[in-house]
C-alpha cells in the first residue's frame, strides 16, 4: 500500500528543487500550475509564518510516485494548509507518474484527514474533478462532511473556429472587427507579445496600471482577477522571466488599451490577468486583443489558450466556444482546540494509507 512521507520547510524546498522535477517530466497530465519553477517563485513570497509542504506518495519505500504541494500557514490565529501558489493557480494537482491512480489519491487523502484530526483547517482548492485526487476529494467530503464547491474552466483550442458559431456570435465579432479595421485606418492599431524578461517587467507595470485603472471604485469579479495584483506577481515574473512568461498588448497611438498576462508550457498557454483600458470599453478591446493572441499562439504552434476559472460576469468566454472542464474545492475547520504540535510529530513524517485519521 502506498505511504506518504510529509516534507515541511527546507526539507521541502530541497525536495522541490530536486526530485520533484522528475515527477513533474514524468506527469504527462501536469500543467504549468505544478511546474518546480512555478512553485518555488510562489514559495518564495509565502509570509514568515508560513512553510512548504509537501505530501509524497511512495508505491514502495523509498520511491515517490506523486507529490502534492502545500503550505502550512500559521499566520492568524488557527493553522492552515493549502495549496502552494492558491489561489493565483486555476489547476492544483499532485504530480508524478502515478498521481491519477485511485491508491495514491486515497493516500493522500488520508494525510489530509491527518492533519483535519490535528485540528488544522484544510482548503484545497481547484482540483480537476476528473483527474484521481478530485475524485477522491468529492467522495471523501461528502462521507467526512466537508465543505464542496464546484468550479469552471474554460479551455479555446486552436486556431478558433469561427464558422462554427452562431450566426448572431458571428456578426458580434465581424462588427467588432470592422470597428477596429476604421480606427486603424486614422490611428496607429499594433498588438505585440513580450518576449524578453526586460520587456516582460516593464510592461507588467502597464498591466498592473490598467487593472487597477478597470477596477477603480469597484470590487473585482470574485477569482476572476487575481487579488494582490500590484505586490505579488512582479518577483514571480522575474524569477521564472519569458521562458515561462509572456503579457500580449494591443495599442491604439503608442497606448496600451488592453493587456493579457499569460503563463505557458506547450502546447497550452494559459491566461492569468487580463486588463482593458475603461475608456476604450465601447470598442470592446479584449475581445480585439483575444482574437490578436489565439492567432499569435496558433502561429507558434500552441494547441490550446485555457481561460482559466470562469465566474458569473464572463460570458465572454461563450463566445469562444472553448470546452468546459470542473473543478472541486473541499475544506474543512476542525472545532476542537489546536494542537501546534502536529507538524512537530516524528508520527506524522510517515503516514500509512492501512490508517486512517478520525473524521473532521
């Protein structure tokens, strides 16, 4: 039976600069979410109080099969654990070449419990709910009581097919074309995608500008626009730079009007902020810059452009007839006093899936 070895702090850090990479090559079903890189910029940015964690699955001893990564935050009043980069990333998986398989979803499922038992408050969130460890998270909340939520992402594949829309979806985007066709007659229209890590900072500032521009005096569309926009993204951007990176801009007269922040690995680019200049709102500049990017990405041989977490407000995303995919999120707050010692317990550094912990 599959154990789980918990690694926390250093110990962790180390073994996600080391053999962490290997699962992740090894997980064709992995995305950029779980990527080394991805994850220790995230880290990195964790508050004093809080540390990596993660849960490693080994098939035998000794070899690990799949990892998922964690924090344990201890920064208010009750400890918590939750996905490392949550909420800036729209899929969280364990990853590794065996991290789809039934024996080690449950395994990792009993370590949470453990934790639940310790009186940790347990929250992971946007889990596939197709993938092993979603399934085994929706089976596991409704039998222990947790809280469940369900989730939507919206993937467009490539190049988009437009003849496939309706007719009224059509005349949208052929109107809206046709609008920006006239003001390129008279003004300067140029979109462009950054390709440096110098170009990439720079014109975060411009995204950061134009979001907080779009969302002044007004509340954002919740996990629609990623909250801390200005403080947390910059040292990410820099650390991972434009392997990993890219922000597409479309500028009307040397302005930008509408930015796009993007994180990749082939053959998917996924979307992570977008921006649009208010006072360009009656042009429809996002729609104008989608259809600029999934051109560009088709171009570069990129498959898919994943939109991420779709909330009540986006039915934009309709119009691209993209494939639907669910997430599920459980959480669970214990109500019985805390016990800081958990993480501290050599009996927790082992945890044997022939065990499982008390019920939340």
């Amino acid at each position: 039976m599959p154990t789980v070895r918990v690694l926390a702090g250093a110990t962790a850090l180390a073994f996600l600069a080391g053999p962490y990479r290997d699962l992740y090559l090894q997980d064709a079903q992995a995305t950029v979410f779980q990527d080394p890189a991805w994850l220790g910029a995230w880290a990195e940015q964790l508050p004093p109080a809080a540390a990596p964690l993660l849960l490693v699955a080994e098939d035998r001893p000794g070899h690990g099969a799949a990892a998922l990564a964690l924090v344990h935050d201890a920064t208010g009043p009750r400890e918590r654990l939750y996905p490392l980069s949550a909420p800036m990333a729209d899929y969280v998986r364990a990853t590794g070449p065996r991290a789809d398989s039934a024996p080690i979803a449950a395994s990792l499922m009993v370590a949470l419990r453990r934790f639940a038992g310790g009186h940790i408050d347990i929250a992971v969130s946007d889990v596939p709910a197709a993938c092993a460890l979603g399934q085994t998270l929706i089976e596991a909340a409704g039998r222990q009581g947790w809280r469940h939520t369900t989730g939507h992402c919206a993937a467009i594949d490539l190049p988009v097919d437009y003849a496939a829309m309706s007719a009224s979806t059509r005349r949208s985007h052929r109107r809206r074309q046709h609008r920006w066709d006239r003001l390129a007659e008279s003004r300067s229209v140029v979109y462009c995608r950054t390709r440096t890590t110098a170009e990439l900072l720079d014109t975060y500032s411009v995204l950061a500008d134009l979001h907080e521009r779009r969302w002044a005096g007004a509340s954002p569309l919740p996990h629609a626009a990623h909250p801390g926009l200005a403080g947390v993204w910059r040292p990410v951007l820099g650390r991972c730079g434009a392997d990993m990176f890219s922000i597409a801009t479309l500028s009307v007269d040397g302005t930008v009007v509408a930015a796009q922040l993007c994180v990749m690995r082939r053959p998917t680019c996924y979307s992570l902020v977008a921006a649009m200049d208010p006072e360009f709102q009656d042009l429809a500049p996002g729609h104008a810059l989608l259809r600029l990017l999934t051109r560009d990405l088709h171009d570069q041989r990129f498959r898919v452009l994943d939109l991420g977490r779709t909330v009540e407000g986006q039915r934009y995303k309709h119009q691209y007839l993209p494939r639907w995919m669910s997430t599920v999120s459980v959480g669970c707050v214990p109500t019985s006093p805390l016990d800081r010692s958990m993480l501290r317990s050599e009996a927790l550094r082992t945890v044997a899936t022939t065990a499982p912990g008390p019920p939340c």
